[in-house]
C-alpha cells in the first residue's frame, strides 16, 4: 500500500487529504475524482459525480466547477 497526500484547494481554502491505494501511481484525474467522491459523493450530491465514460479532461473541469483546483499529488514513502 502506498500513501498519496493530496493537496489542494476547497473554495479557495487550502486542504490536504491522505488516501492509500495499492497501485503504484495516482494520475491527478483520479486524485480529483476521490476528491470529488469525498466532498460530494452522498446521495444528495449524486448528480455533481462525473459519468463513468467522462474523459480526464471532464474530470478535472467537474473538479473546478465545484471548487475542487490546483490538485497536487505528492507520493508519501512509506
């Protein structure tokens, strides 16, 4: 398992969330997207998840539309 520090900021406001997955690297498209579940992946909020055939590219504007931007991965050694 390895540790992914990601870095961001919420409206504006800076925040940092620590997830661990197996695999060996966390594209920033896949980081946005665990955010996004994070912050609004309840049932109210369903509607804001991107499709499951979004490209990268929609991802990361999904992301921005909702105040999710400057997402940053920084690999944690472990």
């Amino acid at each position: 398992m390895r540790n992914y520090s990601l870095e961001y900021l919420f409206n504006g406001e800076p925040r940092t969330y620590i997830f661990e997955f197996k695999q060996p690297q966390l594209p920033v498209r896949e980081a946005a997207m665990h955010l996004l579940q994070l912050h609004f992946g309840d049932g109210e909020n369903s509607l804001i998840m991107p499709t499951a055939d979004a490209t990268p590219e929609e991802i990361l504007e999904q992301a921005e539309r909702v105040g999710l931007t400057q997402i940053k991965v920084v690999d944690q050694p472990g």
